[in-house]
C-alpha cells in the first residue's frame, strides 16, 4: 500500500497543522487505497546535526538521542511526503532545517534508502506575499539534497502550494480558498505520482520475471 505522510514543520498548533490535515483527508478521498498520516514537529526535541562526523565514522544513525530517529523512521516508511511549513524568516521553520540536516546517515551510510521517494512544498504565510515562494524554494532545496525527488504544483500552483493564513490560525487558511486549492491539488498530484511509480515498480518487476 502507498503511504503519505504529512510531515507539518509547525512548532504550533494553528494553520499550518490545519492546511496538513485538509491535504491528507483531500488525498483519501481521491485515492481511497492510500495511507496517510500527520507527523508533526510541535512538542518534539530535534537538534540540528553538529557535523562531528559519527555516522560516517562508524557507518550507523545519528549519536544524537532525541526525537529525530522515531521521525525520520516515519519518512523511510513513506512513498511520499507533502512537508508543509510555516514562514519562518522567509524559510521553512528551524525544527525543518534540523530534520534535513539529521538526515546525513541516509546519504553516509544507507545510500539509496531514499531515492524512489517524492516530496511536495507547502508554505504558510501571515501576509498574501510573506515569504511562500522563497519558503517553498528552500523545501524543495533542503529535501532534493537528500535524494527525495521534487513533485511539483499545476499552473497556478506553481513550485507549491502556497497559503496566506491572514495570522488568524486555521480560521484565515480556511478563508484562503484559492491557496487551499493549491495546496490540496499539489497533495493530490503527489499521490498520483507515488501511485503510479508504485504500479510500474510492480510491472517492471513482473516483467524481468
């Protein structure tokens, strides 16, 4: 079975959790055979990787001990991952950077233990044009260097999905029903993608006997 997961990068419970939420439950209603989950940040301890070099050395998982290892778990069990984040500084948060940056022993140590896997871009912003573009940018970027390939918005959607919240939680994303739009048919476009990739493995599979 495919599975997604809706890796919310929200210290918060307020929009960001919300627009996940109304992604995965648009994913189950097109594609009924799909695994969702949420994964969120909010409440959990990840520290960002120090560069002391213990994967590589000693060819294992990260030496650091907090939440990471149970989340990153999550993201080897997926096909696929829509990562929304909330604009922090014109970025995605810190929690999202830290995430990325632990992800080294996959690369070090595991190659290949991500490379048939897709992710998707959601911004958050407070204001119509506060930083989504360039959040999404840096989604894209931080993931693509892990391996993960880049699924990509519709026209009008763009390189994501893109949602101005109005700083008013859930509420104002609700409100937002043009950026809902975006953000829902990116979600939907990467289960397809994960789908179909899915259904050709299992056809070439058949093929080579």
């Amino acid at each position: 079975m495919v599975k997604i997961v809706g890796l919310c990068a929200s210290p918060r419970k307020s929009a960001s959790e919300y627009v996940t939420e109304q992604c995965l439950a648009a994913i189950r209603e097109a594609f009924p055979d799909v695994e969702t989950e949420l994964v969120s940040v909010r409440g959990k301890k990840i520290a960002a990787c120090t560069d002391c070099g213990y994967c590589k050395r000693e060819k294992t998982w990260c030496c650091i001990k907090d939440d990471m290892q149970p989340l990153f778990e999550k993201i080897i069990e997926a096909d696929g991952i829509l990562v929304v984040s909330p604009v922090y500084v014109m970025t995605a948060t810190p929690q999202l950077h830290a995430i990325c940056s632990r992800m080294r022993p996959a690369m070090h140590c595991y190659p290949g233990m991500l490379r048939n896997k897709f992710a998707a871009a959601v911004a958050v912003g407070g204001t119509r044009n506060g930083g989504q573009e360039t959040t999404i940018n840096d989604i894209i970027q931080l993931f693509g260097t892990r391996a993960i390939n880049i699924v990509t918005n519709e026209s009008g959607g763009y390189t994501g999905g893109k949602v101005w919240s109005q700083d008013q939680g859930a509420e104002g994303a609700a409100a937002d029903t043009i950026g809902m739009k975006t953000a829902t048919d990116l979600a939907k476009k990467l289960a397809e993608v994960c789908v179909i990739y899915a259904k050709g493995k299992e056809a070439l599979a058949a093929e080579k006997g």
